[in-house]
C-alpha cells in the first residue's frame, strides 16, 4: 500500500512537470511563432491523456506483503497464487489480493456457563492459535476470511469449555482449577481438527467468577471448616496436655511408691537391727547376771554349711524377780544412752529419787 502510494506520487508529479514544461515551452513559442504554439498546444493533450492513463494503472497495481502475513491473489474473483513477504506487480483491477495474518492470534473470550449442580459462572479466557500458511487457500475458499474463521473457532472454545465444566460441581470447579484448565486445552485441541487448518497453541481459563451469593456461601464453610479445624486441634492439644500430665502423676505417684516402700524397708531393716541388738544386749546382760545361754547353730538350706548361731537365755529355775531384773537392766542402758552427762537431781522426801537429765 506505502510502495503503491510512493510510485503514485511519483507518477503525479512526472505528469505535473510534463504539463508545466510543454505550458512554458508553448509560452516562449507564442511570440514568435503562433503555429508552433498551436501545434505544441495540440501535443498536450495526448501527453497529459497518456499521463493520466498511467498515474491510474500503474501504481495501484504495486502489492506489498508484511512479514508474518500471506496473501491470498484472486483473479477476476478466482484464486490464482498466494504470496508470501515481498512486493509484487499484479494489475489491481483484474487481480486482488486478501491478507492474512500468520503470526500467533490472541483471542480473548468471555462467556457464562454452568456447573454440574447448576452454579452460574462468568468465563474469561484466552485462545491462542496459528494459521497454517500452506492451508491458506482452504481458508479462503471455505470460511472467506480470517474472521470469520476465528469466530468458528470461539464458538468450539466456548461449546468444550461449557461441555468439561458442567461435569464438575461448583466445589470441585473452586478446589481443582489448576487441573481444570489444562483439561479444557486438551478437549478444544482435539475439537479443533484438520477442518479448521489452525494450530491451537494454548487455552487458558484466567478466571472463573460464580454469584456473589455462592461465594458468600463458599466463605462461610471455609470459615467454619477452619473453626473446625481450630477446634479440633485444641481438642487434641488439651488431650496430649492432659496425658502429659497424668504420666507426670503416675510417675509422681510411682516416685512417692517407691520412697515410701524405700521408707518401710528402711525401717523395717532399722527395726531389725535395733532389735537384734537389744537381743544380743540382752543376752549379754543375762550371761552378767548368772543365766544360761543355750547356743543354736544356724544351717544353710542344704543343712550342711553353719551360717550363724542363735543364742537363747534359759529361763528355767529363775523366779519372776530374776526375770524382771533383766528388764530393769536393759532399762538402766537406755537411761544411759540418752544421759547428757550432767549431775543427775536427786529428789528427796520420804524417799530418795534420781532424775537423769536426758539429751533433748
């Protein structure tokens, strides 16, 4: 179109400088010469019919084709060639030409849809596709046009997009979006066959927008999910808090068992041994004041090895008084043992008392 407008232009300006040359060459000529005018006034006029004859076939007759775009030449209304980049000579009123762009088409749509449970929602996406430059004569021969062969193809998006979307309820739609999408590209690619002589590149779904009263709906359950979710989770926090802390009473309970069995035995054993030395106190106080001691030996479980000896004070002959006297002694020991040292006080009256001062 540039190429043809330039040439035109130039044509119109040889023309214009032929007329003004022969005008100014016929000027100088008048004066002197009236038939040389005439006969030069009578060559302008072929000039300037040949001029304007030219000026209208030759430049419109100049095509261009842009890079990324074919061409389409149509003789007398029938398809003669196709043209590739490049400027070419086709005399423009037997031969027209009909571009067609071959880079990547970016086509952007919206419509409305329906989920499985009959959700309305607003659609937008994105179709990109690419003619394939050797099927361009099919394209002009069945759909006419690139446009009218690009709204062939938004109704196959929309009708696939529709057909996967009602499988799916709104829910599903929402949770599983990121897997929907390349789904609907799938189902459209195999829709858009050879028949449509384009490649489809990528199908998006940039956004998908339901009612403002399902959204509402769909924010209030996942607002009570997470309430859920929170509740639970304190639930089970309060669970393991209060398992911690029976574990930590039974191991208290467990530690208190076992001090106060530790306690017992330690008693039990103190017991014992403050017991077998009031026993061998006593028979050594008993063999002092005269009395038999009968010496028993102690065997093993197999009755063969002696482990020890038991003494026993025989009683046998001794009046209660004799008895008592070794009570009394062991007595006096004890009186001893817990005796501070001090003088004692001696109480008197119709009879003499010792008072021990004892350790406190």
């Amino acid at each position: 179109m540039v190429f043809s407008l330039i040439t035109g232009l130039i044509f119109a300006a040889i023309l214009v400088g032929g007329i003004a040359l022969a005008c100014v060459f016929a000027y100088k000529q008048y004066d002197t010469d009236s038939r040389v005018y005439g006969i030069a006034k009578f060559a302008m006029i072929p000039v300037v019919v040949v001029g304007a004859i030219l000026l209208l076939l030759i430049p419109g007759s100049f095509h261009t084709v842009d890079a990324g775009e074919i061409a389409v030449v149509k003789h007398l209304g029938d398809i003669s060639a196709t043209r590739s980049a490049g400027t070419y000579f086709d005399f423009w009123m037997t031969d027209n030409y009909e571009t067609y762009d071959a880079k990547v088409q970016n086509v952007d749509i919206t419509t409305q849809a329906y989920s499985k449970d009959a959700q309305t929602m607003d659609i937008a996406m994105t179709v990109q596709f690419q003619i394939q430059p050797d099927k361009v004569v099919d394209i002009a021969t069945q759909y006419g046009s690139l446009d009218a062969l690009e709204t062939r193809i938004q109704n196959v998006v929309v009708e696939r997009t529709k057909a996967v979307l009602s499988k799916y309820s709104a829910m599903d739609i929402i949770e599983t979006r990121a897997a929907i999408s390349p789904e609907v590209e799938e189902f459209v690619k195999d829709a858009i066959d050879g028949s449509y002589y384009v490649n489809i590149t990528t199908v998006v779904l940039s956004n998908i927008d339901f009612s403002d009263t399902f959204e509402q709906t769909v924010e209030d359950k996942m607002v009570a999910e997470q309430k859920k979710l929170q509740a639970e989770y304190e639930k089970e926090t309060a669970i393991i808090k209060a398992e911690q802390e029976l574990e930590v009473a039974k191991l208290a309970a467990q530690a208190r068992i076992a001090q106060a069995e530790g306690d017992a035995e330690a008693q039990l054993v103190m017991a014992q041994a403050e017991a077998n030395a009031i026993k061998a106190k006593s028979i050594e106080i008993a063999r002092a004041l005269g009395f038999t001691i009968d010496e028993t030996p102690l065997l093993s479980d197999d009755g063969e090895t002696q482990i020890g000896v038991e003494y026993t004070i025989n009683f046998d002959g001794k009046t209660p008084e004799e008895i008592q006297l070794i009570a009394d002694y062991m007595k006096y020991l004890e009186y001893l043992s817990k005796w501070n040292g001090e003088l004692p006080d001696v109480v008197t009256g119709e009879s003499a008392t010792v008072v021990l001062p004892l350790q406190p």
